[in-house]
C-alpha cells in the first residue's frame, strides 16, 4: 500500500544530502543576488539625487525660473540630506 493515493513508493525518489545541499546554496546565492542588486540600486539612486541636487544648487534664478522654482526653494531642495527622498 502507497503512502499517499496514486503515489508509488519505488518511484519517489528523494533528494540526496548532496542535492539538498546544492538546491540550498542556490537558494542563497539567489538571496545574495537580489540584495547586491538592491544595494546597488540604491547608491545609484542616491548618486542621481546628489548630483541633481548639486546641479540644482548651481542654477541661475533665470534657469530656476524655467522649471519653476524660486531661489529659495531650490536652495531647501540642494539642502536635503542625502537619504531623504
């Protein structure tokens, strides 16, 4: 008599420790992966707010007017620590 319905037990085949093994270690470099890449992501978003901000410090009133902003609120926005969003 099978363990479960329709599930012979001389074809289950389980894994070995060594396949256990691998299939762990994938799963953690897959971890490893998507943290690096989520890490890099953020210094890359960091760096595009910084040089933004600093590009924005170094506007003329005349080109601040273009896009809309006053002298002062460029100057709170260029200010902003470089974790805030």
């Amino acid at each position: 008599m099978s363990v479960a319905p329709g599930v012979n037990n001389a074809n289950t085949c389980l894994p070995t420790q060594k396949q256990a093994r691998q299939v762990a270690i994938r799963h953690i470099l897959s971890g490893l992966q998507r943290r690096r890449g989520l890490w890099w992501r953020h210094l890359v978003q960091w760096h595009q707010k910084r040089e933004t901000r600093r590009a924005l410090r170094n506007l003329t009133d005349t080109e601040l007017l273009d896009i809309g902003l006053t002298r002062k609120e460029a100057r709170k926005e260029a200010s902003k620590s470089f974790f805030w969003d």
